[in-house]
C-alpha cells in the first residue's frame, strides 16, 4: 500500500464526544483491526447499534474510503452484519452498523461437531456470496471476524473493510500489484506472543497509517496469492473460509504448528494436511469441499463463495416433502404447483441459488427459453418454500401471484386485494392514479413481523399483450419494489427473447439487467432425475435404464425439449402396466416417442371432433396466438359466446389438455397449455401458416363484432362495402356466432341502403327522370373530377418521392464512401443523418398511398385507380427492398399482385438478369446451382442450372441467389456466391489458381461483393458496433480454412529467441472474459493448464483433454484447440513470422471486410451458413448446456454445419478472431463469437472492440493472406 503524506495522530490521542447527531455512546464493547468499537443507542430509531471509530485518513484517503464504504453498505444480507451508515467526526471517519448479541466463532470450543460446522459453513458462504455478487471482497476472514448469534445464525462482520482501507490508502496513481514485492511481517512483531500482532497492526492488516508493503489479513488465514503479493480475488476469500472451517473441525489450523517466519513460505510451498487426516471423524464430503478451498493454486478452488455454497447445500440432507398429490405424477403441459412438490425434481441447486438472491435483492427476473421449466420452479420451489421462512429473517411471508395479460392493474390489484383486505376495482383504481403508491400501501399493511414475495408469471405479457398504457402504470408499480423495499420481494419469469422489450417498460425496465437470473436447461442428470424421481415416489419404476437413457436423450437433443418430454411421462404414466408397476418401452412406442407423443395427442383430440367442431376447434387455436408468436389469453366472452360449435370445440380442447380454462370474478379466461404446443404440434404450425394473410382480417373483425355487441347492437358501429369486401378470404366455419351475426348484420344494412334509393328512385321516376338522370350524370362528372384529381396529384407527389428518393440515396452513398474510406466518425454523422430524410421519405410514400386508397374507395372499378395503385406499390416494394425492410416488402408484393390482375408487374419484378461467364482457364466445368432457405433460415441448394451448350454467354438467369462452382484440369477449384438482381447483365469473370499455388489448409476467395454491415435498426446496430448494410467490392484473397490451433502456434514459438518465446506464450491470468490459461514446458513437454469455465484441466502434449460435463465431444486434442490467451501484437507477430519463416507468402491478419467477406458471402446473412444458429451449428454457450464444465473449445472443424459459402468453419462460434478494422485503420477488432458467448454474438455483423492488450481464454486468431496469380 502506498504511504500517506504525514501520519495521523494514535487512533488513541481522540475521545469521540458522548452524542453525535442522533447516536449516543453507551459504552466501547472492543477494538479490533479497524478501530475501536462503541455500544450506542439510536435515539431517532430506539435501536441499539455498534458503532466503529476508524483512524483518521488523509482527504483523497477518506473520499475513497467513503464511496467504497457505501458500496459495502449496500450489502443487505441476513448472514452480513448490516452496514448502517458511513461518516465522519471531527476528522474520524465513521461506521455505524448493527448491533449483534452473540459470540465470535474464535471464543467457541474446538473442534466442533461437523455437522454444525457444515451449518456454519452455510451461513458464512451465503454472506460472502451476497458481497461477492456486490463485487466486495473481505480479505480477512477469520474466526474472529464471524458472530454466532443467539438465534444461531452466523454472521460476517467487517465485510469489505479490508479491502475498503487498503484501496482508500493507495494513491491515485499507485502501481498495479502485479509483481509487487511479497509483503512481510515487521521484525518487531511476533504472533506467538501475540495472536493480534501488536497493537500497531491491529489485528493483522495494518492501517494506512502504517508503512507500505504490510500485510492485508490475518497471517494464518492469508491465502499463498496474500504472501505472494498477487491480486485478490473471491478465491484468495474462500481460501480464508476454508481454514476458518478447518479449525473448526479440526481444533487447530492446517499451518499452525509453523513457526510466523516460516510461515508465508510454507503456505506457498505446501500443501494443507487433508482434513480428513486431521479429523477422522468429519464426513468425507464434507471434508473434501474445505480439502479443495485450500488447494495452493486458486483456479483449483471454488470460482467464487457462491460456488462453495453449491458444493455445502449439495451436502445437505433434504428430506422430501411427506404429502405426495393424488394421481398422475407427471404435469404434462401444467407447471408444477405448491401440491407437487414432492414430484418435481432436477431443480435443487436453482432452487438453492433462487432462494440465496432473494435473501439479499429485491428484484429477481428469472429469465429462460420458452419450456424451460421457469413458472415450475417458482409455484413448485421457491413460493412455498419462502411461505415456510426459507429467507430467515424472522418475518412471516405471505405470497402472491399473478399473470398480466391485458389489464396488468387489474390482475395486480386481484393479487393483491385478499392481502390488503381491500376491494379489488377500488384498489385498481387507486394504483392506476398513483402506481408508486404500492411500495407506501404494503409498508403499511405488513408492518415489522410480516413480509410479501408477489410473483409475476409471463412477465412478457406486458409487452406483447397489454397495452403501452397498462404496461406503463403497471412498470412504475412493480419498478417501486423492484428499488427495494423492506420486508417486499419481487420475483418474475419472462422469455428470454422478450427482455430487450422489458427494459423499455417504464419504471421497471431499468431494473431488469440487474435482476436477471438465466435459467438454464436442465443437464442429462438433472433431467434422468426429473424423469425417475416422480415414479420413483410413487412405487414404480420404469422397465430399463435404456428406456431412462431414450427419454433424457430426446430432451437433450430439441430445443425446448422439457414440455414434449413431460407430456410423454404423463401420456405413460397413464399406459403405465398398474399391475407390475412398471412403464415400458411398448408404451413409449405406441405413443410415437417423445416428439411424436403430443402432436398424436393433438390430432387425435380434434379427429374425434364433429366436423363442423372442428373447423370451430382449428378458429379457437388460431385467435389464441398472438401476432408475435406467443399465447394469447381471452375469455369466455371474447372466445366462444353463445357459439355451441365453438362451446363443444373449446371444452374438447380443455378436456384433451391443449388449452386451460382460468377462472376468475369477471369471466373464464382461455390460453393454450404450453407454447410446446407453438412449435411441437405440426397441424397447428400448418394453420397458422396458411392463416398467416386473413389473421389480420379476422383479428379486426373480433373486436369489431365485440364492440357492436358493447353497443347494444348499434347500426352506426356496421361495417361498409368496403371493409366486407376485406373479409371475403375468412372461412365462416372459423367464425363466431357473434361475428357472424355482425357480418350478417352489415350486409343486411348495405343490402337494406340499396333497395331504399332503389324504392326512392322508382317512386320519382316518372316526375323527376330527367332531374335524376341529370343529377347521376352531374355526380358521375363530379366523381370522376375527384379521382382524377386524387390520381394526379398522387403522381405528381409519387414524383416528388421519386427526387427525395434520389437526393437520400447520393447521401447514403457519399457516407458509405466515407465508410469505405476509413472516414467512420465522418459516415456515422452523414448517415445519421440521411435517417431523417428516410423518415421523410416513408411519411411521403405514406401520403402517396392515402390519395391512391381514397382514389380506390370512391371509383373502385376503375382500371386506371386500380393500375396506379399497383404501380405505386411496385415503385414502394423497390424502396422497400433497397431498404432492407423484408417485413413491408412481402406485404406489398401480396398487394401488388391483387391489384395486377395482368401480372405485368410481377413478371417485371422477376425479370431474368442475364448472366455472362468469364474464365481465362480453357476446359472449365462450371455449374450454377440456386441457393433458398428453409424455414429456420438454413441454407438449401437446388438442382444445378442446364445449359442447353456452348458457353455461358449472355444467357437469362431467374434473380436470386447462387452457388457458383468451376473446376479445372491442373487448378484449384473455386466456389463464388452470385447474387443476381432483376433486369441485369452481370459479366461476371473468375480466376482459377494453378493448382499447388494455395497453401495447405488455406482456402481461395475470388474477388467480389460483400454486403458489409447490418440492415438492423439503429439501435441493435450500436449494440453490435456495426455500420448500415451496404454493397463494397472486395480482391480476391486466401483465408485459412481453420482458426490457427495450439500446435500452429507451439511451431511458431518454438522458432523463437528464448526471450520472445516467453513473450509470445499464451497466458490468462485472472480478468478478461472468463477463465484462465497457462502454456508452459515442464520436463521438455508443453503443457496447458486451462480454465474455460468453472472447471480447471491440465494436460500435456500427445494427452487429450476430457471436459468434466459434455455429452458429446467430451474427449479431445487440444493441439487441435484453437489458439487463445493472445494478444493483438501477437497474432500480427504470427502472421509476419508465417510470411517469412512458414511457408505462406504474403500472410497476414485478415482485414475485417475479408473475414466478412468469407463469412457472409454475398447476401448479407447473419450467420456463415444462414439466418439462424442452432446450438450445435457452433461451439456457443449453449451447444453444451451452459454447463461450467462443458464450456471450452472445440477442435477446429468441429462443426461444419455453421461452413461458410467459401467452404471456412469456425467462423461462428469456437473463440474469437483478431481481424484489423477496414473501417477504423489501425485499430484491433475481433469477430465471430466464442464458446462462452450468445449466438447473438456469434453474428457476423457483430463487432468486439476490445483493446489490443486483451488476453483472454476466447480470443484467438485466423490468417488470410494474398491471392497466387491466376493462369491459364
């Protein structure tokens, strides 16, 4: 630590006065390491509380010591003395905190009971865990430093001042730790005689008072990292716990019979005797958790105390719940609830880490794919285990619950009503007038000894069902519990793919990030035991581990795999042979498997309908999904009526578990079972396809026929000409009686307003026949003059686009100019912008479209409205297209071609290109194959193009994409990705290299287009640093077709002086992303010592690394790993070493236009080998289960189905790659993702702009280098 500028006087030269502001000293009660300690009474609050004195520090001591003082306060924990406030006195900074009646763990007799040590344990970790989460370290934990109260919790005291004091006497420009000098016990102090070190010390960490170099901690507790001087992490913290509990166990200490000055060389040179050694009587697991704590090297310790608190609760002998429910075990499509916890199983160590937050935050989201069992552990584990007083702190906890589906406030207030004993409109009402009044209503209503956990399930629905209104009153309620509130907890699922729109939810969207707990799959264990461990309750058991092994396999293998899996143990459960108490195989079989068990359901449930019921049953599953995919909620109103088809076709589907019927005050509420039934069920995936064009139709005519019905059957609320025309697609089996009662309504109006002018007309014929017909034919005029003139100034403002268009487009250009010449700063400003113009451009376009709509509802027979209106929609699909928005695109094209009856624009939108092929090598076979998607977004390719002879010459090619191959006798094949647009002649010229002239492993890219950048709106564009897409032609060039590995990079280092070999090794030390590594050579073997993730491995050359938790790739060669642990200079030192010394001319970092270049071809993909990223398509964070023992690398070419259309792998996923920035020279950028990384990340588009000295177990590189001359 550094020096103070002068020494302060003895912390014993200052008396505090007696009162100070509303505190009044009773009596001092100790002095410790930081001070000296009073027993006070809070006047203000009627509390006693302790109060510390800390000696005096120096002004930018004492501004550092405070802000990281109140950090600490914000620890609020049950097993962390609570940090009430930080100040200063007269000079003399202060803490108040709360008052603890108990003794410290050092005053207890030893060796304790294991099992009270276990429990001990269990409360120390949970503490340390809330600060560690606060990012606080202790650096002194000791026995001293831990209170067993007289409730017999325990608790941390000091927590962070360690690390406080020490950071507050450092300067601001003190030097990093790193390579500091190991600190060392001052000659005149002697721990034999005194376990305090004197009274200078205090306690071991020596104040800044003191001279620099001292030690931080108490020495027999200090970690090896502590006497080294290295950096403290949260394992130099729970290296101290585990002595802590050693002693505990043991009666003494691992080190104390070492002589002080021998001991910090005895800590770092020695292991700690096993405690089993030491305590015989101690249970094995129980010992091995603290054997591995004091491991000397830290990345073979627990990450972190949260850690340690898995491994201590995995200890615990949990006793399931007595009460086992009646019936089926297995909850099909229904969440597990409170009644079923005995039978919900595989998620302890959630519940454990759920439970753990909640003692400490406010707020908890838990967030996760659809189908990953969220709701079920919350109803199943964590409510009631929290009404049992699972949070430990003394308060009796009710819980609420609620879903928010449309009118959020109104499902809050019916949550909350019972509680409050209060009505549930007046409260709705008071909340909607003042929705940060929730926090001040529940205060008062619960008081000090009661608490409340409210839980909101679908925490989504608040965007995707409600309205913007209700979503906003209903944030800023929840938001003022999410700020925290005593003795109120907030728990919520949600949709992982719902929580950007969260954040925008006003009042609780900022809280969100913070709250985020990410529910992970189950892993093949967990799920075996949430297969077995239900029958196994109930006395049956299934007929074969293959059968278990069938089940798990299935699950693991699908996204969103859990749904489909538990309502297959639910269909076999009931085919179950009672008898032998056995389920079978057969069974399992006779329901076809798990994928198939419920789409078989399904279908057989609506084939037993009558037919008309089941045109009713497909409109009911239709209106229950909203437009963005998710389950809709309506109700009994809203979806069956008076409708005995659709009364027969609902109650069908509840019985058959396809759809739940929620009671409530106002009405049944309907929604389908799971969102399984969205994605596992084929024939309702089939309707919602061939639904897709009427739904919005259909969607307006519901809320029509329910706002007439509101009326009182109004005629004024009818629908025209015009709005039945839209309706003529809809199926009238699909519709409601009420809808069809509005429908039958409206044309009985327009009929009726017909035969009235008809009657009127007949009746005046004789007198006013030339007076009408003179009339008609002045309104026919008058008409026509109107839509002329709509139609001429519709194309005089289609013109006026036609120039804005123009001038937008030579703005965009000159910024993508400014891009392409490295002018990033100047294009971002330019480009920003041209985004104005484009809104203007859209507003006009929009203008167009209302006089031509206008047009077309007064003169709809009109061929020249209807040709102008198609017209426009054409020129509006180009805009469309050019602007990236496939979404309006595709809409307009469907409007375009009703209005084409001819189809002369359609043939003119697919107009053939005519395509020109140029190659200087003679006999080049080439072939031409389309290239499509999938519904994922895969990549599909067609059957090649024929060529009726002689050369491809001018010859007309349908638009689109292309996969183009040439092959030649002596050269190297090429692949070349073409993207032909309508109407144009390309010339297109490929150059094949002579073969032998492309370097092994290397690949050849011929010169073309890259679509650069991403069509994504601003917004996500920032987020992944990208620029807007655009068109750049890029030279040819040769890329390697792997990442360079470990065996690459060990013949590179191997060529080196000894000096810079040290210099270029690999390394990770603590920090970076995630993880550590180590490359070294020990007895003339390198070895790799790695960390990815949670797990440590070590393994030398010619030995394969196994990854604790995979499945699949479990076993690989690591020489075969990715490189990582490099630096930018490095990769650029290994990309000059190649060129000159390894055999690659010309070799090179890529530039980042190349790598995307080679990623995305030519048609602007999000991914190598198209739109979406399964998890196995590359190594992500979720292609091994987010597991801490399965995160790592893969070999290279481990997963060639992310191939890119140049034939490279890995350019997805795997580690990161150094690339240099083409749009800022000079600067380091990496791209492509990594295994720890979201396959959002993994996008191509995604820039990282780390900094070039970044060292990190997921960055590595890939080398490009210059193109061979092409020959004949």
């Amino acid at each position: 630590m550094g020096t103070p500028a002068a020494s302060p006087p003895s912390p014993d030269a200052w008396t505090p006065p007696q009162e100070f502001d509303e505190y009044r000293l009773v009596r001092p009660i100790g002095r410790g390491r930081t001070g000296r300690v009073y027993l006070a009474h809070d006047t203000l609050l009627e509390r006693p509380v302790a109060v510390k004195f800390i000696p005096a520090l120096g002004p930018n001591a004492l501004a550092r010591f405070l802000v990281e003082a109140r950090a600490a306060a914000r620890i609020q924990h049950p097993n962390v003395v609570t940090l009430y406030r930080v100040g200063q006195l007269e000079e003399q900074p202060y803490l108040v905190s709360e008052f603890i009646r108990g003794v410290s763990l050092d005053r207890l007799s030893k060796p304790q009971p294991w099992e009270r040590v276990l429990g001990m344990g269990r409360d120390l970790a949970r503490g340390l865990s809330a600060a560690h989460r606060r990012g606080v370290l202790h650096r002194d934990i000791k026995p001293g430093n831990a209170v067993l109260t007289e409730s017999g919790e325990v608790k941390l005291l000091d927590f962070g001042l360690a690390k406080l004091l020490d950071e507050a006497a450092e300067p601001a420009d003190a030097p990093a730790r790193a390579g500091a000098e190991p600190p060392k016990l001052p000659d005149d102090l002697d721990p034999d005689a005194s376990p305090n070190l004197g009274a200078r010390s205090l306690d071991g960490v020596f104040l800044p008072s003191l001279p620099s170099g001292a030690l931080v901690g108490t020495p027999y507790y200090m970690s090896p990292e502590a006497w080294a001087g290295e950096e403290l992490t949260a394992r130099s913290d729970v290296y101290s716990l585990g002595i802590v509990l050693y002693e505990l166990c043991a009666g003494r200490g691992p080190f104390r019979d070492v002589s002080w000055r021998d001991l910090p060389r005895v800590v770092r040179e020695q292991d700690a005797r096993p405690l089993a050694e030491a305590a015989p009587g101690v249970d094995a697991a129980f010992a091995a958790v603290i054997d591995r704590c004091l491991r000397r090297e830290p990345t073979e310790r627990y990450a972190s105390a949260a850690q340690l608190l898995d491994a201590l609760e995995g200890l615990t002998r949990e006793e399931t719940p007595a009460d086992v429910p009646e019936g089926n075990p297995y909850r099909g499509l229904q969440a597990f609830e409170a009644e079923h916890r005995a039978v919900f199983f595989g998620r302890r160590r959630e519940q454990r880490a759920v439970l753990e937050r909640l003692r400490a935050e406010p707020f908890l989201l838990i967030a996760g794919d659809s189908g990953v069992g969220k709701s079920s552990l919350c109803l199943a584990g964590i409510l009631p285990a929290v009404a049992e007083g699972a949070l430990e702190d003394g308060r009796r906890w009710h819980t609420a619950r609620l879903v928010p589906g449309r009118r959020p406030m109104s499902a809050l207030a019916a949550a909350l009503a019972p509680l409050m004993q209060e009505a549930e409109e007046p409260l709705a009402e008071a909340l909607r007038n003042e929705p940060t009044s929730l926090v001040r209503r529940l205060r008062a209503r619960l008081g000090a000894r009661e608490a409340l956990l409210l839980y909101v399930d679908q925490l989504e629905e608040l965007v995707t069902l409600a309205s913007p209104v209700e979503a906003a009153l209903a944030g800023q309620a929840l938001g003022s519990l999410a700020e925290g509130a005593t003795g109120v907890r907030l728990l919520a699922t949600g949709r992982s793919d719902f929580l950007t729109r969260l954040t925008a939810v006003p009042g609780l969207g900022a809280e969100v990030p913070r709250a985020l707990y990410l529910l992970r799959a189950l892993t093949p264990e967990e799920t075996r035991e949430a297969v077995t461990g239900p029958a196994r309750v109930k006395g049956v058991a299934f007929e074969s581990e293959a059968l278990v092994d069938a089940l798990v396999a299935s699950t693991t293998a699908a996204d969103g795999g859990l749904p489909l899996l538990q309502f297959a143990l639910a269909e076999l459960w009931e085919a179950r042979d009672a008898t032998a108490r056995v389920i079978t195989q057969a069974a399992l079989d006779s329901l076809g498997g798990v994928a198939g068990a419920l789409a078989r359901h399904a279908d057989a449930a609506v084939a037993r309908l009558l037919p008309d019921q089941r045109v009713a049953a497909r409109g009911v599953l239709l209106r229950l999904v909203t437009v963005d995919g998710t389950r809709a909620r309506k109700t009994d109103r809203e979806l069956v009526g008076d409708d005995a088809r659709y009364r027969a076709a609902v109650e069908a589907l509840v019985h058959a578990r396809l759809l739940v019927a929620r009671e409530a005050q106002e009405d049944t509420s309907y929604e389908l079972a799971h969102e399984a039934l969205l994605s596992g069920w084929g024939t309702l995936a089939r309707w919602l396809a061939e639904a897709a064009e009427r739904r919005e139709v259909q969607a307006r005519l519901e809320a029509a026929a329910a706002h007439w019905e509101k009326l009182g059957h109004a005629r004024e609320a009818l629908w025209g000409p015009r709005q039945l025309a839209e309706t003529k697609p809809l199926d009238p089996a699909e519709l409601t009686r009420r809808e069809l009662d509005f429908l039958r309504a409206s044309r009985r109006t327009v009929v009726r307003s017909r035969r009235m002018r008809h009657v009127l007309a007949a009746g005046f014929v004789l007198s006013l026949a030339l007076v009408y017909g003179g009339l008609r034919l002045r309104e026919r005029w008058g008409l026509d003059r109107q839509v002329s003139a709509e139609l001429q100034e519709a194309a005089l403002a289609l013109r006026n686009v036609g120039r804005a268009r123009e001038a937008l487009g030579s703005e965009r250009a000159e910024a993508f100019r400014l891009y392409t010449s490295g002018r990033k700063a100047d294009a971002d400003k330019l480009w920003g912008r041209s985004g104005t113009q484009a809104a203007r451009v859209r507003q006009q376009y929009d203008a167009v479209a209302g006089k031509l709509e206008h047009a077309l509802s007064l003169a709809p027979g009109r061929p020249d409205v209807r040709d102008a209106l198609a017209d426009f929609l054409y020129e509006r699909a180009l805009w469309a297209e050019q602007d990236g928005d496939t979404e309006t695109l595709s809409t307009l094209l469907q409007r375009m071609r009703l209005y084409d009856p001819a189809g002369t624009r359609w043939r003119r939108w697919n107009a053939p290109a005519r395509l020109t092929l140029e190659t200087s090598t003679s006999g080049a076979q080439v072939e031409l194959r389309p290239l499509t998607r999938d519904a994922q977004g895969r990549e599909q390719p067609g059957e090649p193009l024929t060529l009726a002879g002689g050369p491809w010459l001018d010859v007309p090619v349908p638009p689109g994409l292309y996969q183009l191959s040439l092959r030649a006798l002596g050269h190297e094949p090429v692949a070349q990705p073409v993207l032909l647009r309508r109407g144009e002649s390309r010339r297109l010229h490929v150059p094949l290299p002579r073969a032998g002239t492309v370097p092994e492993g290397f690949v050849f890219v011929p010169p073309g287009e890259v679509r650069f950048g991403s069509s994504a709106e601003a917004s996500v564009r920032e987020f992944f640093n990208a620029v807007p897409l655009h068109a750049v032609e890029v030279p040819g060039f040769l890329i390697a077709r792997h990442e360079v590995t470990y065996a690459d990079w060990l013949r590179f280092v191997e060529a080196l002086p000894a000096e810079e070999r040290v210099r270029r090794l690999p390394r990770v030390a603590t920090g970076g992303y995630a993880g550590m590594l180590a490359l070294e050579r020990v007895d003339g073997t390198w070895r790799l010592r790695f960390q990815p993730g949670g797990e440590p491995y070590v393994a030398r050359a010619g030995e394969k690394l196994r990854y604790a938790r995979r499945d699949r790739r479990e076993e690989q060669d690591w020489l075969r790993f990715p490189v990582s642990g490099i630096t930018f200079a490095d990769a650029e030192a290994y990309a000059a070493w190649l060129a000159t010394r390894g055999g690659v001319p010309g070799a090179r970092l890529c530039s980042e236009l190349e790598w995307e270049r080679a990623a995305r071809g030519v048609d602007g993909r999000e991914y190598p080998h198209g739109d979406t990223l399964a998890p196995d398509d590359a190594n992500i964070d979720t292609t091994y289960g987010k597991q801490p023992g399965g995160f790592g690398p893969d070999e290279v070419g481990s997963h060639p189905a992310s191939r890119s259309p140049f034939g490279v792998d890995d350019l997805a996923g795997n580690v990161w790659e150094w690339t240099r920035s083409w749009l800022e020279p000079g600067k380091a950028v990496a791209r492509g993702g990594s295994f720890a990384f979201a396959a959002t990340s993994a996008r191509s588009t995604n820039r990282e702009l780390p900094e070039p000295s970044l060292r990190d177990v997921t960055v590595g590189l890939r080398v490009c280098a210059d193109p061979p001359a092409a020959t004949p």
